[in-house]
C-alpha cells in the first residue's frame, strides 16, 4: 500500500462507488443519516472525507481496553467514529488519532509510540479479528451472547433490535429502559 494511503487514505465516496457501486451508495447517506437521528446522535452522516486503512485505530483502541479500561476504550470508538462519520476526518490520519486518543483519555507520548510502531499490539489484534471477525463484511457489526447463545446483526440499527435482542437472550417478556 502506498504511504499516502497508509497517512491520509483515499476520498471516501469515491472508494465507496468503487467498492458498492454508485447506486447503491445514493442509499447509504439518506439511511445513515435517519439511523444517527433514531439513535439521538447530534450531527449528520457525512460522506465527506477521506477512508483508509484502520489497523492504527485498531492498535489504539487494544491500547485503550487493555491499560485503561473498556469504558476508555469505548471513549476512543466514540471520538473516531465522531470524526470519521460525522466531521468527514480520516481515521488512519496521525493526527485525528491522537486527537481521539487525548481526548479517550490515552496518554500522548505512549499513543504516539503505539502509532509509530507497526508491531505494536499487532498480534493482538489480529487474534481478535481471528476470533471476531470471520463473519463480519462491515461496520458496525454486533455480537450478543448470554447463556451459550449468540445473536449478530450488521449495520444500523435502530433502538427496538437490540431491545428485541436482549428480550430473546435473557427470555423476558419485555424490557423497560429507564
């Protein structure tokens, strides 16, 4: 891959014709754009930007979970998809990664040196994508299990999926959010 795509990644539209076809991805801002608004996210779906390679985020974000704790690494998911989704920013992009790590909470210098070395935390991940990921095609992509059972869905979702998930999971008749 060359090292422009590895720092700054490629326009995002344009991979995403490339990949899905241009007429399926007129479809994809409209929906993105009414899942945020279900979901309550501020701000809309943007296709602006610039897409690439994550496997940098992906060391960071075992970084995250690892040292500080899932409630951090679920900071850092949030700032870079924040960026990514909705500010049109490149996620393999140092910058905007270390942006989205200070503000996880993720020490600079120790970000930057996770960042810098593509050794770093790479087996990790990759076992997790080995045990996660063989059957995922796209994000975001969710995996629910309790008691030996599991349930996966893909794309957005709005709220009553996952309340009708937890509904089977957990054999209840209903569930009530507070």
């Amino acid at each position: 891959m060359p090292s422009e795509v590895y720092e700054h990644g490629v326009n995002k539209l344009m991979w995403y014709e490339e990949r899905f076809g241009a007429d399926r991805v007129k479809t994809f801002e409209p929906r993105l754009r009414q899942a945020f608004a279900r979901a309550g996210i501020e701000g809309e779906y943007s296709l602006d930007g610039n897409t690439g390679p994550t496997s940098r985020g992906h060391r960071l974000a075992y970084l995250a979970e690892s040292k500080y704790g899932r409630e951090t690494q679920d900071k850092f998911m949030e700032a870079i998809f924040t960026r990514y989704f909705l500010k049109g920013e490149t996620p393999c992009d140092r910058d905007v990664l270390l942006a989205a790590a200070t503000e996880a909470g993720l020490d600079r210098e120790e970000c930057e040196k996770v960042i810098a070395d593509d050794d770093a935390f790479a087996a990790e991940v990759e076992e997790q994508k080995r045990r996660f990921a063989a059957r995922v095609s796209g994000v975001p992509h969710f995996i629910i299990s309790h008691g030996g059972r599991r349930l996966e869905f893909g794309g957005a979702q709005p709220p009553d999926v996952f309340a009708e998930a937890f509904v089977d999971l957990l054999g209840i008749d209903e569930l009530v959010v507070e």
